[in-house]
C-alpha cells in the first residue's frame, strides 16, 4: 500500500517540483508546450471532457 501511495502522490509531486525548478531558472517551455499556452481555454475543455468521460467509463464498468 505505501508503494501505491508512493505512486500516486509522490511521483507527480516530484515531477511538479522539478518543472517549477527549470521554469525559475528561465529554461524555455518546449515550443509544443508554447502553442499550447496560447489556447488555454482548449486546455481546460479537453481536460473537462476527458474527466466526464473516465468517469463515464469508470461507472459503466462497474455495472
């Protein structure tokens, strides 16, 4: 149970941690990254999307 929870938090606190570290230093965001800080709200509604449909899928399998 600690490795899953290792899993699930550390790593993408970790990963957060080391992007936040590199943008203070002015490193460069890659320029697939750039085009897509140009459309945020596209951002936002794919994400929305994509959480209404995983629980969608989720619950139709628990069936």
């Amino acid at each position: 149970m600690l490795r899953d929870l290792l899993l699930a938090i550390g790593i993408p606190t970790a990963l957060l941690l080391l992007f936040t570290v590199l943008l203070q230093r002015g490193t460069p965001l890659p320029t697939w990254l750039q085009r897509l800080t140009d459309r945020s709200d596209w951002i936002w509604t794919v994400g929305v999307g994509l959480l209404i449909t995983l629980s969608f899928l989720r619950w139709l399998l628990q069936r």
